[in-house]
C-alpha cells in the first residue's frame, strides 16, 4: 500500500463521522485562470477506501485543532510556529506539522477525551444550543495562543477552527495535496509534505516522490485531573452561561422584513478588503444573509461581482462561496444564521459600531435586555 493511500486511512479511522473530499480544477474567470476546489464527496465509515483518489483536500475533523499560519512573511511563519511548538513540547502535547505547499505551515492537534472526562462534559453542557465540538476547538485554540502571546497577531486563519457543527465543515489540504501557485506567470504544483521541523527558508516541494507523510496520526488525551481539563470545563461552563442569559429573540419572528444585505455590519463588510485569516469567515456570513432574502441565482452574481472587487487572484477564491450557498440552499430561512459577535470580528469592529449605527437587529437585542423586548424561543442571530 503507497503511503499516501495509507495516511488517508489513518485519518478516516480518527472519526466517527463521515469526512468530506475535494480535488480542485482550472477554471477561467475572464482573463485569469484560477485553480478552484471542486465537489465535496462523502467519504463515510462504511467505505474502506477514499471515492475520490487522488484528492487535496478533506474536511477538518471535530476534535482537530488545525493552527494555519498564514502571512508571506516566513520570518513571521517560523517565529510563531517555532513558539507554538515550543508550547506543545513544554506541556507534551503530540502534533504533526506540515508544509502547507502555500505560504505557511499547518500544525495539527488531534485531541482525545477519557469516558470520565466526557461524562463530566455531558453534565456541564445544559443549553441545547452550544455547539460543543466548535467550543472546544476554539477555547482550545485561544487558550494555546494566549499561552504564546500570538493571540494578537493576525497571520492565523482561524475558519480552520471557527467552522460550525451544523455545517458540512471546512476544508484543510491533506498531505500530499497540491496547491497551485502562480510563479512567474507560470502555474506550479507545490505539494503539503510533512516536517519535523520549522526550515530557516521556506521550501518548495514540487514533487509528488518528494513528499513526506506523517507516520502516525497521534492523540492528546485529555483526562479529568489535567491543566487542559480545567480549561475546557471552566471555558464550556461560561459559554453555557452565557448562552443561558441572551435576550432570546427570533429575528426571523421579531424582523420579518428585514433586508439582511443592508445591516451595518454587512455593509460594512463588503466595502472593504477583509485581511487574510478571516476571508473565508466573511464569505460564508455574506452567503448565509445573501440567501435570507435572496435566490441563490441572484446571490452568486451579486457576490461574484464583491468578491471580484477585492479578491480576485488572492489565495481566497470564489468557488468557497459558491459551496456555501450551496449548503444554505438546501436549508429553510429559519435554519439559517449569523454571529454579530463573529460578524464584529470579521470587520474589526465593537458593538459600540452596532449602536452607533443604529442597528435593528442591536435594538431588538437591547429592548429584550431591557425587559422590553417580546422573548421568543431561541435562535443564533
């Protein structure tokens, strides 16, 4: 068995759910070619070998911690990567790392519970709401970048971790997928190849017989008496809260006229260039408002036109979008939602921006602080 054929098993029987796939094609956007993903296809538990081979992408596992340093600068790749590793061999926690065959490198943290340890999550989580895998990942991830003093540096793409469960995912290049890159005005295929170490220069591997692969897909158990125990158990336990005490408003009930395109933060959004590492965050937020009024025809043209004022020729490419609306089709408006929190990330922005702006959507949220407000049953705005 070729080891490539070998590591997508080993990452298929990490999950229990099944995982998606997607090899990528050329496609021509007037006068540029762009190399874009292509159809996601299920790979479930039932089937031993991978639909689609050879493929470069799957879908970031639930209790995978994916840190993408992602800036040109490799003085900045190496420093903050050489500090997160640095991390992960003080607390001895296993990781595998990677080449990403783009600008940076990807740093994998597979993380595994002890059943006493998963009996007390279940008795901490009580709101049916919190989406447990993402809190995880996330709390996780803030935890280790606080820990590094990187928390504040904007050259990680956090959509790696951020993804929610009620979505198909969020795809990472596996090892041994390519990314093309455009050297010169000539296409090159450069490979994910796995590395032990941060190389003082970035490399190039351009060679699908060059390309390393982990030996093993390792664990981090985390147990009931463990440092990282107590942070999960204390950071779950105040998003639960937190949760709990929302105004609990139904958008969909309170609004129902509301023209999502035109709330501030959304408008805010699509008149500027979103910095790298929360792109792929802002496409799927403008495809899930975009579909709340609107056909998915008239949403791709309309994004289209966005995405080419600003993002044509970057790393973040189009077809992203197109696969989100896809998913939002498939879906009745009120199953589809936003974050204000993660809409205010996205463009840098505080709630002072939402009350300043005069917000419907933030009145509504301060009337039912308020005790003003008419509580409807509860749903993600």
């Amino acid at each position: 068995m070729d080891a490539r054929l070998e590591w997508y098993k080993k990452v298929r029987s990490a999950s229990k759910y099944s995982i998606y796939l997607s090899n990528f094609y050329e496609r021509k956007n007037g006068e540029h070619t762009e190399y874009v993903l292509g159809k996601w296809v299920e790979w479930p538990s039932s089937m031993p070998l991978p639909p689609l081979n050879p493929y470069h992408h799957r879908t970031v596992l639930s209790r995978e911690i994916v840190f993408d340093i992602d800036t040109p600068e490799w003085a900045q790749v190496r420093n903050a990567g050489q500090r997160l590793l640095n991390y992960f061999e003080l607390k001895n926690i296993p990781y595998i790392m990677g080449q990403s065959g783009g600008k940076g490198v990807h740093i994998h943290v597979f993380l595994k519970f002890t059943e006493t340890f998963k009996t007390v999550l279940d008795n901490v989580i009580t709101n049916e709401g919190l989406d447990v895998a993402r809190e995880i990942r996330m709390i996780f991830y803030n935890h280790v970048l606080a820990s590094t003093g990187l928390k504040d540096l904007d050259i990680f793409d956090e959509s790696l971790v951020g993804f929610s469960s009620q979505s198909m995912g969020h795809m990472v290049r596996e090892f041994g997928g390519t990314k093309m890159v455009n050297v010169n005005g000539t296409w090159e295929a450069h490979y994910k190849t796995f590395i032990k170490r941060i190389p003082d220069q970035r490399i190039w591997v351009k060679n699908e017989s060059d390309v390393k692969y982990p030996d093993e897909l390792p664990f981090f158990e985390i147990n009931i008496n463990s440092e990282f125990a107590e942070v999960l158990l204390k950071g779950l336990s105040a998003k639960n809260k937190k949760i709990e005490e929302m105004p609990k408003i139904n958008i969909d009930s309170e609004l129902p006229d509301l023209e999502y395109l035109k709330l501030p933060c959304i408008k805010d959004m699509m008149s500027q260039r979103i910095p790298e590492g929360r792109r792929n965050m802002a496409g799927k937020v403008l495809s899930a408002v975009c579909m709340k009024n609107k056909s998915i025809k008239y949403c791709e043209t309309f994004l289209e036109s966005w995405y080419n004022k600003y993002y044509l020729g970057t790393d973040f490419k189009f077809r992203e979008i197109q696969d989100w609306l896809k998913t939002f089709d498939k879906k009745s408006k009120e199953e589809i939602f936003f974050s204000c929190p993660e809409n205010l990330k996205i463009i840098g922005k505080s709630w002072d921006f939402c009350k300043n702006s005069n917000c419907p959507v933030y009145k509504k949220i301060q009337e039912a602080r308020n005790g003003n407000g008419k509580v409807v049953k509860w749903t993600k705005i």
